[in-house]
C-alpha cells in the first residue's frame, strides 16, 4: 500500500526526533520535497497526496543519513546564502547565515571606492565554496579574486561561479601569497575554531577540519593575515575578518590596532547580535 506523505513525514519526524535532531519535523519535510520535487507549501497543504515508492526509498535512504547527524545541507546538496542557491559537498564549509554580513561591508567598501572613481581590487581569502565572492560579484559587478589552499574547495567554488553566471578569477594559495597590491578590498572567512573544542556532530563528523580548526587560539591564521596583508593594502582599503563569538573580538582588535595604528578598528555584530567580524578601515 502507498504511504501518503503526511504519514511518510510522521513517521520520520519521530525517527529523527528520536535520533537527537532539533529540528525534526522540518528536516523531513525539506528531505521529502527534495525527493519528490514538491514545494514546501504543496507538502503541506496535500499531506493526503501518495508518496512513489521509488521517492520514498530515495526519502528513507537520506532520513537514516540525516539520523547519524549528516547535515541537511549535504543530504540535499545546495544551501541558500544571500538569496541565491550554492552548491555545496563535503570539500568546503556550508555557507552560514552571519557570513552575509562579509557581503554587505563588502557591498559597502565597493561602493564607497567607486564614489572616489576608483575600481577596486577585491580579494576572497578562504574562498571555501564562492558564496562571498559570488555573491558580492553577482550584487555589485565587480570583480573578485578568490583564494584558497585547497584545490577541491576552489573546484566546488568554480561550479557556483558557473552556475551564477560569474567570471570566476580562483587562486589556489596560502592567504594572500604571490597576489600583488595595491588591495582595496579584503573579505575574509577564515578557519577560526579552536583546535581543542568539541563540535555538534553535524559539524565536527561532517564539515571539513581544514575549514574549521584554526588553532590553538583559533586565532592563529587570522593573525597571520592582518600581518601578512600590510605590505598589500592601498591607502584606505578595508579588511573584514568574520571572528568566532566567543572571546576573539577584544584579542583580535587590539592586535589589529598594534598592527595599523592609523586605522579604524571596530567590531560588527551579525544578525544575532553576536561579535562576528573585524573592521579595519585605513586612513
């Protein structure tokens, strides 16, 4: 007998739920729209509509995947950031919401560059899978340098660059070495977890370490970056550093302030409310 997609999504849910998930009922649903192609809205307002058996077969497969902590972003393979649909795998980090805030300081710098006449130069460090390079490209038409150490990241970048329309330009190098100034602009989502801290299993088991760890201090390579981007930066460039909110902000400020004494430090917070990047704007 058929099983109806609300009867299909009850008994997932309770089969999440049980497997620890915070949100289990949506999880079901996103996974059985992903099978079948249905929007979220036909799912609920058709909960009597007859689920194939070849979907649900496909739906069961990802739900006892979802159940070992595997996150949705990877079951489904796409995750929405800035309004468009990336790619996204195992090779790089899933693009989180509070990374936005790097596109519209970007978004900002940009504009304020080109209200003086002068395009700028725009470099991505640890470009993990474009979103922040794509999507500043894609909302200001400028071009944007990308960089990464690992070629599977830039691969994964290079598909949502094509898949956006955008003519990538993609580095596969340490932070900004070889890359000559003057920057006008730099956006960074670096590795910033401590080395020593314990993750939810949907990220430690699933995310990419080398995306991740950052450390010790978890400081350790953006510290390497505000030095390294010194000799790069033109007069009046900016340097945005997404931070983990738990106690980097002060640390990591009062280095920027050592570092580039003329410059103004500040601290952004996200949507949330939490520390997230660092600003530096030279005079």
């Amino acid at each position: 007998m058929t099983a109806t997609a609300g009867e299909v999504i009850e008994a997932a849910a309770r089969r999440l739920r049980a497997a620890g998930s915070p949100s289990p009922r949506l999880d079901a649903q996103v996974l059985l729209c992903h099978v079948t192609g249905w929007s979220r809205e036909e799912l609920l307002a058709h909960p009597e509509r007859p689920v194939l058996a070849q979907a649900e077969s496909a739906f069961q497969e990802l739900v006892t995947r979802r159940a070992a902590n595997e996150p949705i972003a990877y079951l489904t393979g796409e995750r929405e950031f800035y309004g468009r649909c990336f790619k996204v795998d195992r090779r790089a980090l899933i693009p989180r919401p509070e990374t936005e805030l790097l596109v519209d300081l970007g978004k900002t710098a940009v504009t304020r560059w080109r209200s003086r006449g002068v395009e700028p130069v725009v470099v991505d460090v640890g470009t993990g899978s474009g979103a922040i390079a794509v999507s500043l490209a894609a909302e200001c038409g400028v071009g944007v340098l990308a960089t990464d150490w690992s070629l599977q990241a830039l691969l994964l970048a290079r598909e949502n660059a094509f898949h956006q329309h955008i003519a990538a330009r993609l580095v596969q190098t340490d932070l900004l070495a070889g890359l000559r100034g003057p920057l006008h602009v730099v956006l960074a989502n670096l590795p910033y977890v401590p080395s020593q801290r314990k993750l939810p299993p949907d990220v430690g088991e699933y995310e990419p370490p080398l995306a991740l760890f950052g450390g010790e201090r978890g400081t350790e390579l953006l510290e390497r970056l505000l030095q390294e981007a010194r000799p790069l930066l033109a007069p009046g460039a900016e340097l945005c550093l997404e931070l983990d909110e738990q106690a980097q902000a002060e640390p990591m400020a009062a280095l920027a302030r050592q570092l580039y004494p003329s410059a103004a430090v500040t601290i952004r917070r996200d949507a949330g409310g939490y520390d997230r990047v660092l600003h530096v704007s030279l005079m």
